[in-house]
C-alpha cells in the first residue's frame, strides 16, 4: 500500500482523483484492511495545513483527538478528552471520529454547535451540512461554527461489554430569542432538538420534549432535563 501525504489542497484532491483511500488517524480502518485487504493507495491529510485548524470556530479533520482542547467550546473539548484511551486520542482524528466510526462521540457536540463541514471531493473542496457529510461520506477537512453563550456536555458511565453509553450535548446560542440545542447520543441513534430559551426552564422542557429527544426512554429524559437546567443556569449567569 501506498501512503500518499499531500501538503496541499490539489494535492490532496489529486489523491482522490488516483483513488486513493482516506486513512485518517488509522485507528479503525486498519483492522478492516487486514481483514479485506489493503488499498492500493491510500491518503493522509495531517500535512494539509486545512485539515489542520484549531482555534476560534473551526477544527480540522486531521487534528489528533488530544490536541483539542480550550480554544474550542467546552461540549467539543469535553467530548473529545471523554474518547477511548489516551493512547487512542494521541492517534484518533477529528473526521475519522466523526465520519468513521458508527460511535461518533463528537457528533453530538458538532450538532449542538450548529457545526458546518468543509469537505474535498475529487472535483475541489465544497461547504456541506452534517446530514450531507455522514450520509455521502466525503473527505472532511474541518468544522467551522458560531461560537455559543454557553454549552455543556454529559457522559454517563460506561457498562464493560454493553452498548454505548448515553452522551447529551447542550449549547446556548445568542440572538434576540436565544435558542437551546440539545444533541443525544442513544445507543447507536442520534436525537437532536432546537427551542427557543428566553422562556422559565419549564417551558423549554417542555418544548423540547415536543422535539425528537422528547421520544428518549424516560431514565435517558431525566438525565436530559438535568444537563439542560444546568446549562440554562449558566447561560442566566452570563
């Protein structure tokens, strides 16, 4: 196999044009290629210096999951630092996380911040929104978001052997009706849920129970209703 490592966006697009593979951090990829073969070509972008922002608004695709860290949005560092073992962080990618794997511990986090896609396809890079990027599957290059008032994120423990544990991502976004996004990661299902909040808390929950998350069991529903009030407190404070 060859690992081809572009330092350039036509480069990269090259890449794909050969048909080459994205390999991301290859922490999930690589057991399927010793299982079913390995490509003949394959890509990396951790030269791409578009693959590689991480600052106010944007995260690239190719940053490694234990670079992330203040300088994005509580519900992304916190999502990201909750992701398997340290060794897997200082190997996994930010698009091998989210476009990879069936996991996708950052989904939640990039729903809640409104996130946009920048993608590169053999035909030249393009802006996509997340339900394009995870039902097409092209080569992300970054996130790119509005900053929220506040946001927070909800992790519960972890059963040995048993299905993914519940994640809930919260963030509060500025405007003349303020508005609270609410993503849950359910097993392996992704529910999502936007209201306004300038109303008392209890019109927003039950606002959002009229959202997709209000279908959740009811213990994932409590565990919802407690990350929300915490979070719209915070956002009260500010």
């Amino acid at each position: 196999m060859l690992l081809r490592l572009p330092t350039s966006l036509p480069e990269a697009q090259e890449c794909l044009t050969d048909g080459a593979v994205p390999v991301g951090g290859a922490t999930l990829v690589w057991a399927a290629w010793q299982r079913d073969g390995f490509p003949e070509q394959a890509v990396s972008l951790r030269e791409v210096p578009e693959a590689n922002v991480l600052g106010a608004g944007e995260l690239g695709a190719a940053v490694l999951l234990h670079r992330i860290d203040e300088r994005v949005p509580e519900v992304l560092h916190r999502a990201a630092a909750g992701i398997g073992t340290g060794a897997v962080r200082r190997t996994a990618t930010v698009g091998g996380n989210i476009v990879g794997s069936t996991l996708r511990c950052l989904l939640p986090a990039a729903l809640v911040l409104g996130a946009r896609a920048r993608v590169l396809a053999a035909e030249g890079p393009f802006e996509a929104d997340l339900a394009e990027l995870l039902a097409k599957k092209p080569l992300l290059l970054s996130l790119h978001w509005d900053e929220p008032l506040v946001s927070g994120y909800r992790k519960a423990t972890e059963a040995p052997g048993g299905p993914p544990p519940l994640v809930v991502a919260t963030a509060v976004h500025p405007g003349e009706r303020p508005g609270l996004r609410v993503a849950v990661r359910d097993g392996y299902d992704f529910l999502s849920g936007s209201v306004p909040c300038d109303t008392p808390a209890d019109t927003v929950l039950d606002a959002l129970g009229g959202t997709a998350v209000g279908a959740l069991p009811a213990e994932a529903r409590e565990v919802v209703r407690e990350q929300v009030l915490s979070t719209l407190v915070r956002a009260a404070s500010l």
